[in-house]
C-alpha cells in the first residue's frame, strides 16, 4: 500500500487506516457510554473474539458469539470500568490501549492495570478482536511492541 506524503515530507497514514481508528474509536468510546448500537453496526456478522486474558478463553464467533465472550467477561467482574488511552492505527489493525478498573466478583480483588485489545478490520467490519491482559501483548501481536 502506497503511502501518501505530507507537506513536510513526512508519511501520512492510508485513508483507510485513519477511517478503521475512526470507526473504533466511535464504537469503543459509544459502547462504554452504553450505547450499543455503532459497535454492532462495525462487528462483521462471522467476527471472531479470542480473549488471551482468560487461560480457556478460547475462540469466540459471530455477532453472538461476541455477545456471548462480552457477557462471560462482565460475569468475571463485581464492577469495572475501562478508559481508552490510545488507538493506534497498525494498517488493517487498531491496537486500542486501555486501563482497567475493576473489582472481581467473589474475591473482592481490585484490579488495576494497562490493558490491549487489537481489532481487525476488512472492507469496513471488524473481523477479529482480540483482547489482551497487558498493553504490550497487544503492540507485540501487531509487530510494535
């Protein structure tokens, strides 16, 4: 893919890359608002989900099958809270940064720390999304870290 320059002679991103970090962020960010609905509208009808997180997490398909990965990690937690710090365009990829605050149900435990998620977009739909239990693995699975 041919990179366009800059006035400053400097690479600027793909249309497409900026229009994938775009399309992510507004669904991540409108989804923790508890608006649903641009998240679904971005997932591709055969999505997969892979959380790396959980030891059997396995794989996860489908609109469903992501509705069910989401359900089966909020089980995980008494309370919790995400807050994006970057999205960062990695070509078809975008490797979203976040914190997570949470409480784990049963335990108690208070859970504090950086997390990653890499989404995979093709032809305007997310194909895969992966979650992961640390910052790093998820620049590391896209060749950034």
């Amino acid at each position: 893919m041919r990179t366009r320059r800059t006035r400053g002679g400097r690479p600027s991103a793909p249309k497409v890359s900026r229009e994938n970090v775009q399309a992510v962020r507004h669904a991540f960010e409108s989804s923790l608002r508890g608006d649903q609905a641009p998240l679904f509208a971005l997932l591709d009808r055969d999505v997969a989900v892979v959380d790396h997180d959980l030891p059997d997490g396995g794989e996860y398909h489908g609109v469903e099958g992501f509705r069910e990965w989401a359900a089966t990690w909020d089980e995980s937690w008494e309370e919790w809270r995400m807050e994006p710090q970057s999205f960062i365009d990695a070509g078809n990829r975008v490797v979203v940064l976040l914190k997570l605050l949470a409480v784990g149900r049963g335990s108690g435990v208070r859970v504090v720390r950086d997390d990653g998620m890499v989404w995979t977009l093709r032809d305007g739909g997310a194909v895969r999304v992966e979650y992961y239990g640390s910052g790093e693995g998820a620049l590391e699975a896209v060749g950034l870290g």
